[in-house]
C-alpha cells in the first residue's frame, strides 16, 4: 500500500505543477497554524496539497506509519478547484486516493 501511496503522491505533484498549481516559494509558517479543515481559512485548496497533505503522506509513506483511512478528499477538490485548470484530473486522482485509502488497506 506505501508503494501505491507514495506513486499517487508523485502523480498529484506533477498534476499541480502541470496546471501551475504548484508554488515554487514556501508558504508563509503561519498559513499552517489553521484549526479549520484544510486550512481553507489561511490558504487555498492546492496549497493545502501541497504543503499539508503531500507533506504529512510523504513522512507516513517514508517511515510506513499507519495511513489514514476514511477519508474523503475528492470531494473538497472538486468544489474548491472548480475554477482551476486541471480540476478533473486532480479530483478523479483523489477520488483514486480516497476509494484506496478507504478500502480497508491495512
């Protein structure tokens, strides 16, 4: 499952930069001390890829800690990017995530 995890990541990526959503500067350490979900009160939603959940994957795939199940991020995606070049290819790649992660992997 890490394996299949870690292409996912590397998938979403090179999504997010091939439709310019990937910021090339680190985000401001205070957009990262949101309480609300996904931050969506301190950055937006492709910067939360980024610098939230690639982040927090990257370190579960990397020292295999549990991965989280039942979750769904897809359709978050899918309101949020709605406006955004590469918005199908970036939510159906979620919703791929989602229904893996979601399936009882452990």
């Amino acid at each position: 499952m890490y394996q299949l995890t870690q292409t996912y990541l590397t998938q979403l990526k090179a999504l997010l930069k091939q439709h310019q959503l990937w910021q090339n500067e680190p985000i401001d350490v205070q957009a990262l001390d949101s309480t609300v979900p996904f931050c969506h009160d301190t950055m937006a939603f492709e910067q939360w890829l980024q610098f939230v959940f690639i982040e927090k994957m990257q370190m579960l795939v990397t020292h295999q800690h549990p991965l989280p199940s039942n979750f769904s991020i897809a359709p978050m995606a899918e309101l949020m990017l709605t406006k955004k070049t590469g918005a199908a290819a970036i939510t159906a790649l979620l919703s791929e995530l989602d229904n893996i992660l979601g399936s009882g992997h452990e």
